[in-house]
C-alpha cells in the first residue's frame, strides 16, 4: 500500500507528500516516520537551533492515522572562556 508523509511546521504550513511510499503494512510506515524524524534532528540543525514539527502519515484513502512529532532544541552555554 503507497503512504504518504505530510511535514506539518509548528507555524502551520503543511508540506503533503504528493508521492508517497511503498510499505508492507502501517506499522512499516509508522516506523519509516520514525527514521525520518531521527534524521531531522541529525541534519535539521546544520539550518537552525531549533526543530518542532511533526510527520503526519495517511493512506492512499484516508485521513492521517499516526503523527510523529519532532521537537529539539541545540543550546550552547560557554561556562569559562576561552584561552588564547
């Protein structure tokens, strides 16, 4: 069955996946969602300091039927400074 993940941003917008993937059942989907979601937090900060969004995946014919949320924040606190 073809899946689809649709990003929704924290502010709203919507990116919907208009091709979709190929997967044995929704668990298999479930767990692609998933895999995404761990490779925006490893890649999404070459961007920003901050993600929170959430990966939504539906069906060919029906509304969305698991929402992967992800929300990371990078800090950075110097505690000394630095030698020259």
């Amino acid at each position: 069955m073809r899946y689809y993940f649709d990003i929704i941003e924290s502010a709203g917008a919507c990116l919907h996946d208009e091709q979709g993937e190929l997967h044995d059942d929704r668990s298999k989907a479930e767990a692609e969602a998933a895999k995404v979601a761990t490779e925006m937090v490893r890649y999404g900060f070459t961007r920003a300091n901050a993600i929170d969004c959430a990966i939504e995946v539906r069906g060919e014919n029906g509304p969305p039927f698991v929402r992967v949320r992800v929300c990371a924040t990078l800090e950075i606190e110097r505690l000394a400074p630095r030698p020259d």
